[in-house]
DNA sequence: CGAGCACTTGAAAGATTTCAAGTCCAGTGG
DNA sequence: CCACTGGACTTGAAATCTTTCAAGTGCTCG
C-alpha cells in the first residue's frame, strides 16, 4: 500500500501529478486498511453552510466525505477568514487531528459523510500496523499539500493562484470532464482560500475570461487554455 | 512535511499558555520512543548556507537538531523563495516525509545534527507502538503549525506577521531570556518565511523600534513591549 | 413581481513592493 | 592599527498590485 503512494510520488517535478498525489489517498489496498473501520461508521448529512464541528472541539470523530463539498475554515477576531481547504468526495477529514481541531469544518453544499469514532481509530491503528503506517502517510501528504500552499499564499501573484486554484479544481472535482469544473463553493469561499477579496477573485476570473483562456456560467467554468492556465500558475522549480 | 515537533502555532485561547502546551508533547515517555533511535544516529556538522538535503532528494535520513538553525525552503523558477519553517534545537526534520523531500533543507548558520537512517526509523515503527503513535502525532503537530501559517500568509498584515514570529521566536529561541532574541537568521530568510520583502521587513521593525516596542542591535532584537506585540500579532478567534 | 443574494465592474485609496541610495559593521590587507 | 571593501541592513520615493468603497447586474425564491 505504501508502495503505491511511493510509486506516484516519484512523479516528482511534473506538477500536475504532484497534485494529483495529494488526493490520491484511496488506493485499492489502502482502502482496505481504512475499511477496517467501515463497521463503525454512520453516515450522516449536512445541509450547505451548517457546521460539522467547530474551532476547537474535542477531535471526537473522524469523517470521510461521501459526496458533496466540506471547508476547513479559522476565523480571527475580526472576521477574516481563511480557508485551509476543500475537500471533495473521497476526502478524508479528522484523520490527522489531535485531541482537538484547530479549525472548523463547514458543509460547502449540502453533504453526506461517513463518520467514524475517534477512539476506534486509535484503537485499531495500536493493534494493526497497516492502518498505522496508512494513517501516518496520509497525514504527510496534508502537510506537503499544506506546504504547496504556503508558497502560494507567501509568493503568489493573484492570478497565479486563481491559475493554480482551477487547475487544482479540474483534477480534483468529481467528474471535472472535457475541462468543465462546476465549482460547488462561491467567489467568497474561493478567495477566502486563496488569500484575496472577492473582488479580487471576480476581476481575476473576469480577466482570464476575456483573454479566452476560461468561459464561465454562473458557478460552472470551462477552461478553454490549459496550457495558458499551467504556465500561469508558476508552479515550483524541480 | 516539515518536522518540527514541538512547536506549534496553536492559536486558540490564551496564544501564549496554549503554545506551552504543546511544548509538553515531548514527555518523557515520548522522548524514551524517540530514544530508542539513537543507537542508529550519526552527529554530523553542516556549515552556513550550506544544504542538508535538496528539493526533490530521496528520505534518506531524518535530523534531530543539536545546536544551530536550519531553514526549510521551497524555490520557484523564477528565484522567489518560501521558507517553510526555521528549525532550532531540539526540533525534528524529516520524520514526516514521504519518500521524498518536496522542500530543501539549509542550515541557517553553523548546525550540529543528528541523522538517523530513515529505513531504520520505519522498521522501528512498524515493531514499536509508542514510536508509532509518536511519529504520528508529530506530523500532526507540523500540520498544526502549517496551517496556523496558512492564516499569517493568506489573511495577516505585514506588521501582525513580524510580530507574530518575533512573538514564535520568543518562544522557540533557545536562552531567550528576559525577551532578548539572538535572531540566527538575516532579513532576507523573515522576509521569505513571512512572505514579504526584506525592505518591508526592515520598515517593520523600524517603525517598532520608534515605537519603543522593541530594541534592535544588528542581529538582536529586544522585546520591550510584549503586550503591544500580543495585541498586533492578532491571533486566532478562541 | 419584488427582495435578496451572489457576482461584476469601476474608481479611489492603501499597503507593499520596487528602485535607489545610503549606513553600518566585520573582516582583510597594508 | 587603520583604511578599505563587501555584505547586511535601512530608509526614501515612486510604482504597482490589491483592497476598499460604491454601484449595478442578474438570477432565484417567495
């Protein structure tokens, strides 16, 4: 199982697939370790903008999102927002958290989750090293998603992070074909992500609209120019 | 997939109690998991400037820091540069890599570490149970400290971020006594942690300065005003 | 059909960067 | 021992990018 993870890592450099590592977490004998746990679980819904857990609440569960979209968010004193991420479905949530979030969980749109106790994970992971070693490795590739996104927060132009941002999109939406992404968050939760204001956002979008490189429908945009959106991104040296 | 494991930017409540909280993560019993490596460890010496490892090497080894600073940093093609964290004594680097290094590792100035054979880490993982549950929740530590950056660089102003890591360095420096901080790191490396530029950072701390907040002499940096620093660091929503 | 909300777009304001000089030491060589 | 040189650090002024403030559009829902 580890060995998979290994394998796609070694694409190194070409950054479409370094994305696609970070949300390949689900591979045939990975998902047997973490099947284990499907006997515990309950499936729940969350209607859009309700709360799965809170800012500092006891890590009392762990969820695996079913379908639908989900929003990690920390809020400061006065009201900014950042949004840590987005997770689609597939997406696993909780797994790497101590014995409290640091962060708030939020329904993008209405969702089903798998929930799963907490203490039954850490009881299985001591006795089976599989899950053990899955759980570890899952947690590190959210710390190097984590990381990418340092760069792009710290050094980043705006358009390259909306560049960056679709084609992130493109391979992580379900059922992105033909290049359309219909974007399950607003222009308020992307910028909130991306660290700039919505109109920011608008403009920027707006912008790459009129050059042709996308073509945008309310929330669904297709994009026209991969290639124009790859080397906008700026994406790491390797 | 930083390693620093006792650090955190843990930022709910009470910044300060809360971050000595996590300090306590190294307990004793954590520290005897940890122990059992160093019988496969090797003190080596790294000059300044130079590299550990590059972006992209293969996990060979991890690194405990003995003495000295080491920066992570992320190159873009163009020359901007991240710097993911700055390490200090007693921190971990490497132990929540993949197999791959996806940042470089520099020492800040002249280093002492400790490296141990990554092999021998993850044998020993999968035989101790304590090691294990350590390791885990050391990457989730760093993941912790990650996205507490992740609101410095998306949504904090220049000044919240200079004082928010003259207030980490505080913490984390070791013998910073009575809020005199050694700074083992130029302008050039702050301002490429908290992505800004160097002239931003040198007027940052100027107006500071002018202030009577802090005190600067070359490389060191007096805290003379840790509440105004508190109160413009602007931490987390509790 | 009107209200409300999300999204757009324009114009002015503001924060940070860029460009350009300096200043201040530490180390070097005379 | 002292002047000199290079690098790190400061500081000022103009340029630029993004935000803020303001309006306006368009769609959805009651």
């Amino acid at each position: 199982m580890q060995a998979t993870i290994q394998r796609t890592e070694q694409r190194f450099g070409n950054a479409a697939a370094q994305r696609s590592v970070l949300r390949s977490a689900i591979t045939p004998a990975s998902r047997d370790a973490l099947a284990l746990l499907e006997q515990f679980g309950t499936t729940i819904s969350v209607h859009a903008d309700r709360e799965i857990h809170g800012q500092g609440d006891a890590a009392a569960y762990c969820y695996r999102i079913v379908t639908g979209c989900v929003r990690t968010v920390k809020l400061m004193e006065d009201g900014r927002r950042q949004i840590g991420e987005f997770l689609m479905a597939g997406d696993l949530l909780g797994f790497d958290a101590l014995d409290t979030f640091d962060f708030a969980a939020e329904a993008v749109c209405d969702v089903t989750l798998r929930r799963y106790p907490r203490r039954m994970v850490d009881a299985l992971a001591e006795s089976n090293v599989a899950l053990t070693r899955r759980l570890r490795d899952m947690t590190s590739i959210s710390l190097r998603t984590a990381h990418a996104r340092l760069v792009l927060l710290g050094r980043k132009t705006a358009s390259e992070r909306i560049a960056s941002f679709l084609l992130e999109m493109a391979e992580r939406l379900p059922g992105a074909h033909d290049h359309v992404l219909d974007l399950p968050m607003g222009r308020t939760d992307i910028a909130d992500h991306l660290g700039l204001t919505i109109e920011t956002v608008c403009r920027v979008l707006g912008h790459l609209r009129r050059e042709g490189t996308i073509a945008i429908e309310r929330s669904s945009i297709t994009i026209r120019n991969d290639v124009a959106l790859q080397q906008m991104a700026s994406e790491l040296r390797h």
